[in-house]
C-alpha cells in the first residue's frame, strides 16, 4: 500500500496532518459558526412559528367578527324592514283615516245642501202661493166687481190654492 500511496504522490504524513487540521477546523467553526447558525436559524424557526399562530388567531378573531357582523347586518335589515312595514301601515292606516273623514264631510256637506234646498223650496213655495192669492184677489176683485172684505177673499184663494197644491 505504501507504493500505491507513492504513486498517487500521497505522503501519508502530510495525509495526517490535513485530517488533524480538518478536525480542528471543524471543532473550531462548530464553536464559532455552526452553533450561532444554528441558535439563529431555530430562533428564525420560533418567530415563524410564532407569526404563524398569530396569523391563524388574527384569523380565527376575523372570522369571528365577520360572523358577528353579519349577524348585526342581518338584524339592522330585519329591523328596517319592519320599520318600512309599520310606515306603510300607518300610512295606509292615515289614508283610510283621511278618506273616511272626507266621505264623512262631503255626507255633512250633501245633507246640509239638501235641507237647504228643501227649506228654499218651502220658502219659494211659500212666496209663489202668496203671489198666486194676491194676483187670485186681484183678478176675482176685477171680475167679481163685488165688494168682498179681504179677509173672505184671502180664505177662498187660499183655500184655492191648498186644494191645487193637494191635487199635485
């Protein structure tokens, strides 16, 4: 084996040597380099972990408030809703309210026109039959030439008169 390690130009001393120096070098930086790396890459490791358990409660406490509002939006729509209906209700109950009031007048009103009406007629009435005695008077005066006192005048056109007013 020593002829073969010649022939590869190997010197087994210096062989030694490089393997001492590698080892030393290894102890050294597994001290110096590797346990900072490592310290470092597991503290790197902690904070995703940490920023991971944050991000899925921030999410959780998301989902959770986005299920509470929902629930608040839901019932502020219901609530507006009713609050629609109980307006038309009550706009629906206030035109009724106004429309019975109006038919209401408008009756008072066709009431009051007609009694009023009735009472010109009587009045019209009234005055025609006082018109008709004194143009009857007038015209029996002319034609009867007699002299009646007034008052059996009046009597026989006033009765006259009832009699053409019942015969109607």
């Amino acid at each position: 084996m020593q002829e073969l390690l010649h022939q590869l130009h190997i010197d087994p001393k210096v062989m030694a040597a490089q393997v001492t120096g590698f080892i030393l070098l290894w102890i050294l930086l597994a001290k110096v380099l590797f346990r900072p790396v490592l310290a470092l890459l597991h503290a790197r490791e902690q904070e995703i972990k940490t920023t991971y358990e944050q991000a899925h409660a921030t999410r959780s406490a998301a989902d959770e408030l986005k299920s509470e509002l929902e629930q608040r939006l839901a019932g502020i729509e219901a609530e507006a809703r009713s609050r629609i209906q109980a307006a038309v209700k009550d706009a629906q109950d206030a035109k009724d309210d106004i429309l019975a009031d109006a038919r209401t007048r408008a009756e008072g009103i066709r009431q009051r026109g007609q009694e009023d009406l009735a009472r010109e007629r009587e009045k019209t009435l009234a005055a025609l039959r006082e018109q008709v005695v004194d143009i009857s008077l007038s015209a029996a005066g002319k034609l009867i030439e007699a002299s009646l006192d007034e008052a059996k005048h009046r009597k026989l056109v006033k009765d006259f008169v009832n009699r053409i007013g019942s015969a109607k």
